[in-house]
C-alpha cells in the first residue's frame, strides 16, 4: 500500500515551513548600523532627567510644559515649574508680595495638572528676582537641571525673531541645553 498525500497536510506542511521560515528570517537579520551621531543623540535626551519650565500667564507656558513632559515621558523625568516674580529694585527681594504670589500660584495650578497627567514627578516654585531670565537661570543651577524649555510668542515689532530679552538671555548665559517653542501667530492672538 503506497501512502497518499492529502491536499489539507500539503497545505499544513507548507504554512508550517514558511511560518518557520519567516521566523529564523527575523530572529537572524542583522539591523542596520545606528551611526555613531543618532546614538549620542538619543543618549543625551534619554539623559535629561530634570527639566525646568519657566512658566508665565500666557498659553505659550502650557505648551512649553506639554514638550518638556513629552521630552521627559520615557526616562520618567522631573518637571521643575518656575513662576519668576520681577521685583522692583524700589523693593527689596524679601519683601512680600501676596498679590503676585497668589497669581503665580493661579498660574502655576494647570501647569502642575499637565504634568500630573503625564505621571511625571514635579515641583513648582515661585522665584522672587530682579530679572526673569536671571531667576530661570539660579533656579536652573540649583536645581541642577539638565534642560529648561520655554516657549516664546510670535513676537512683538522690532525683536528678534520673536524673542524676548528673557529668552535670549537665558539661550545665550544658560550651562545646560534650551529648547524653545516658538508659538505660531494664530496661537498668540496675532494676524498671519
């Protein structure tokens, strides 16, 4: 008696060697080669594990903490919120000033909502100094942080690129990386 093939176990025997091809084919590939740059790259953002947000009552602020929480996600970075409060030079530093405070604290809340909604660890403060950008700046040093993301408007006529003397002092003087977002026109309530 010579044994038969039945069509159903040719069938079972050809997805059965394509399937185990298919296999061996993808657990033997050899990817390609990340160049040396892409690493290095992906290294240094994976290594922010501390990024402070300057935030201010615009919407700008919102978004800047949506990118640094975006920026953060996957190594579960720290969002440090900083609410800079200008003080006079007619005043001293330590003089109290409830009404800021108390704005700063209004301001600060949804920014602290948006990180909370990521899971990301996150502390706010209220800095009382002389200059915004110089408060961002001993904040970003004693808080040792790796990168502080700001967002900047569409601009105003006569600066540069929409830049502000807050934002430009703090690309030119900071020691750690800056990432600005610039808001499009039709976010900041310009005519484009």
């Amino acid at each position: 008696m010579t044994p038969t093939l039945h069509p159903l176990g040719i069938l079972l025997a050809v997805v059965f060697v394509t399937s185990m091809s298919l296999l061996f084919w993808w657990m033997f590939r050899v990817p390609p080669a990340v160049p040396h740059e892409v690493a290095a790259i992906r290294r240094s953002v994976a290594a922010m594990q501390r990024i402070l947000v300057p935030i201010s009552r615009r919407v700008a602020s919102e978004r800047a903490v949506e990118l640094a929480c975006r920026l953060g996600a996957a190594q579960k970075a720290e969002i440090v919120l900083a609410y800079i409060i200008e003080v006079p030079f007619t005043l001293s530093l330590d003089t109290p000033l409830p009404a800021e405070e108390s704005r700063g604290q209004e301001t600060l809340r949804p920014a602290r909502f948006i990180v909370e909604q990521h899971g990301l660890p996150v502390s706010a403060k209220i800095i009382p100094h002389r200059y915004a950008w110089s408060g961002i700046l001993r904040l970003a040093k004693e808080e040792q942080v790796d990168a502080i993301v700001m967002s900047v408007g569409a601009g105003r006529p006569g600066e540069a690129e929409g830049l502000g003397r807050t934002a430009q002092e703090v690309l030119r003087r900071a020691e750690c990386e800056v990432i600005v977002d610039k808001t499009p026109r039709w976010m900041s309530g310009g005519s484009g």
